[in-house]
C-alpha cells in the first residue's frame, strides 16, 4: 500500500496494519522520519505532483518486492506543510525473516528519497525559506 496524505501520520493505525495475528510472517519492521530541529528550521513543505509521485512508489514498492520475499508493504508520505517533530513519511515491512524486512525497509527508505519525485522547501526561523535537492549520498545508498 502506497499513500500520500496531507493529514498528520497516525503512527499506531499504521503499525495495526502490519499485525500478522495468524503467524503468517516473522518480523516486522518500520522507519519513521520526522522532521527535526536543527536550531534553524521551523517548519518543512514538501510539493508533489500526485499521479507521478504515486507511480514512482508503487514502482518502488514492486522493485523492493522483487527483490525480497515480503508479506506487507506500507510506504506513506506526508505532503503540505510539516512542523517540527511532526512524521513526514513511515515505512512499514513484513516478512518472514528479519533480514529480508530490515533490508527492504532500508533500501525502501534509501530509494525514496532519492527516486520519488518530491519537492522539499526548508522554512526558517529567520523569515527565509528555500527548496532544496536531494543528498546525492541518498542516491549511493538506494543503489546498494
């Protein structure tokens, strides 16, 4: 599952969504990103444009798919304007081994910061704001 929301993230509706109550998988495993406080930063926007955004996720997700053996995949993000400490984007995997999950969860994360198309403006205490690229170490890393 894929979603793109402007609603704050809520954190214990999407970990019930990968409860495995019949013992179908082994592990579980999730990443949330927040937007944090540097000292300058008050606030994040992050602009996107909805049917390509979401195919380059669930493109993402297939890849990562693919490449492990998976029982569940969440891959949510955050649009609009996000205060500090507030979730910008959850990954959720399940699979049956630990392994597999963390390393799809990893790669997940990695990848959609470098491949999904977003764009992210930095608000600042002072007044300013900016949008901002991608790290390139972002992409290295979903390369691996």
């Amino acid at each position: 599952m894929i979603a793109l929301q402007r609603e704050p993230l809520d954190l214990n509706a999407l970990n019930a969504q990968l409860e495995s109550p019949n013992g179908e998988t082994g592990a579980a495993v999730t990443f949330c990103g927040t937007v944090r406080d540097d000292g300058q930063v008050i606030a994040l926007e992050l602009d996107h444009y909805p049917a390509m955004t979401e195919l380059a996720m669930q493109q993402l997700v297939a890849e990562a798919e693919q490449r492990w053996t998976l029982a569940k995949v969440l891959l949510i993000h955050r649009v609009g304007r996000i205060e500090l400490g507030q979730p910008i984007v959850w990954v959720g995997v399940t699979s049956a081994h630990r392994a597999e999950a963390f390393a799809a969860c990893e790669f997940l994360m990695d990848a959609l910061k470098s491949r999904i198309p977003l764009w992210k403006k930095v608000h600042y205490h002072d007044g300013r704001s900016e949008w901002v690229e991608a790290k390139g170490s972002d992409a290295q890393r979903a390369e691996r």
